[in-house]
C-alpha cells in the first residue's frame, strides 16, 4: 500500500490540483494532511471541497486553529490579513470541517502532528537525534516549516513533505511525499503560479503576499 503524504496547502488550489494528479498517477491507495489547508491563498473553499471530496483525513494546523477558533497569529500582519480575507469568503461548512481536525494521528506506525511534539499546531521543527530520542515511536510526519526533508536516525525516521502551497526551501515546485512499505520518497511538481498571481490580485492583494511562490523564498517580498 503506497500512502501520500501532503501538508501546508495554504489556500493553493492550483498546486493542490497537481499534487493531487500525480498522486493519483502514482497509484497511492491513501493520502493524509499534515495540516493548514487555510491560509495566505485566496482559493480556500477550493481546497476544503476537494479534500472533503477525497475524504483525505487531516491535523490541525496553525492557520487552520486561526480560521476555526476565529484566532489570530500574533506574530504576522501579513497573516492576518489574509484571515480576514479568507473568513469572508469561507464556508460555514467548510469552518465547521475545519473545527473537526484532531491535533494527532497514529496511521499504522506513523505519528503525524502539524507541527512537533513540544507543541503539535505551532513548533518549527529542527529535526535531530537528541529530540527524537526522548519520544517513544518508530515514524513521524509533519509540516508546518515548509522545508521538505527526510532524516533517519539511530532507530527513528523522521519526514516533512515540504509544502504544497507555500515551498520556503528555494524551490517553487509544489512538494509531498510517498511512503510504500519502508521506502519513502520526496516529490515535486510544477503547477500554474501565474494563475495564483492573478487570483490573489483580483481579491485585493499585492505581490508582497504572493511573489515568494516565483523562487520558493523563505520570506515575503516585493517582486523589483
């Protein structure tokens, strides 16, 4: 059985759809969401309804809390006010799908969480032998950093998809991965960037919020 893992959608309909198409290609029997379907990208009811579609199971991710509990990031401008966009135009259904993510999931022998296990929503991860060592398990999965990796360690294995939405590692390519058996392998895809570019303007926004997809960059900014 192959099973896909994805994470940090963001709002990113255009990426998602080809994620997804090269899933499917790849004949995985099972995909999971390591959370933050919402955020930053203006086509979020896109996202939900395919996700909801698929019945792909997710954690709760930080933007995906913010959006449920009508939070806010209080590290960001720029975050929040893209959840002020998005709560105008997401669905009550999809709010109410959103409040149902656990903070956790053990798949087989995998435990997934969006972002550590310090703190499952809103750890940036540094992933190394001495932090694994102190919890019990063979295989974990999350996100939230958008840094696409995979790291084994004495007795553990350790994988971040990388971000379907949103990559921060210099490459713009939508990334997942796929796990068959023992073998995990990292993946990436083109998608239709220009298209995002366009949507976002129609809804209100300039490049600071958008321009990062071009290069994968790990922070916004103005294209010159």
């Amino acid at each position: 059985m192959k099973i896909g893992l994805i994470s940090d959608i963001h709002g990113n309909y255009e990426a998602l759809k080809e994620v997804l198409s090269e899933l499917d290609k790849l004949k995985v029997s099972e995909i999971y969401c390591l959370g933050d379907v919402v955020g930053y990208y203006s086509q979020v009811n896109e996202c939900c309804d395919e996700l909801r579609l698929r019945n792909i199971p997710c954690v709760m991710g930080n933007h995906d809390w913010y959006i449920a509990s009508g939070g806010y990031c209080s590290r960001s401008q720029s975050v929040n006010d893209c959840l002020s966009y998005l709560r105008g135009v997401i669905t009550v259904e999809n709010i109410e799908w959103l409040r149902s993510f656990p903070i956790q999931r053990f798949i087989q022998n995998i435990h997934m969480v969006h972002g550590g296990w310090a703190d499952p929503i809103d750890e940036y991860l540094n992933p190394n032998e001495e932090y694994f060592s102190r919890i019990q398990g063979d295989f974990f999965a999350s996100g939230h950093t958008h840094l696409q990796s995979l790291n084994q360690f004495t007795n553990k294995t350790y994988c971040n998809p990388g971000s379907v939405g949103q990559p921060r590692d210099n490459d713009p390519r939508a990334a997942f991965a796929v796990i068959h058996g023992d073998r995990i392998t990292l993946h990436r895809v083109d998608y239709d960037i220009e298209k995002v570019f366009g949507l976002m303007h129609k809804a209100g926004f300039n490049d600071h919020y958008y321009s990062c997809l071009k290069t994968g960059a790990p922070q916004f900014y103005r294209i010159p």
